[in-house]
C-alpha cells in the first residue's frame, strides 16, 4: 500500500479533497499503481507550530 504524506498548512476541506485527489492520481501516473492502493495522510500545522530559517512561520508571516 503506497503511502503519501502531506505536512502543510490548515486548508478547507474541498482543497483537502483537491489535494488528495491530484497526489493520487500523479503517483499512479507515474508508478503504474492502480489508485485505490494509494494512502494519502494530510498533517496540518498551524504557522505557530513551524520554524523556517530559525523563526516561527507566525513571526515571519508578520514581517
């Protein structure tokens, strides 16, 4: 069972749906795999919870 993992920002669930949808439809294009074998995990993660070039994303959104 292939398995794909997203780690991103909070979104509205039709983008989820848009999001899982071309992610399984791209491996399978490019793997051969049927896909209703494909998994699709969405980790959401608030700005306050991420750090990029050793800032909060919070902070950086702010500047």
């Amino acid at each position: 069972m292939p398995t794909i993992f997203f780690y991103g920002p909070e979104l509205e669930t039709d983008k989820k749906r848009d999001l899982i949808r071309s992610f399984t439809e791209a491996a399978s294009a490019a793997t051969g795999i049927d896909k209703s074998a494909f998994v699709v995990y969405l980790r959401e993660s608030s700005p306050d919870q991420v750090g990029v070039g050793g800032e909060l994303l919070a902070d950086r959104r702010k500047k």
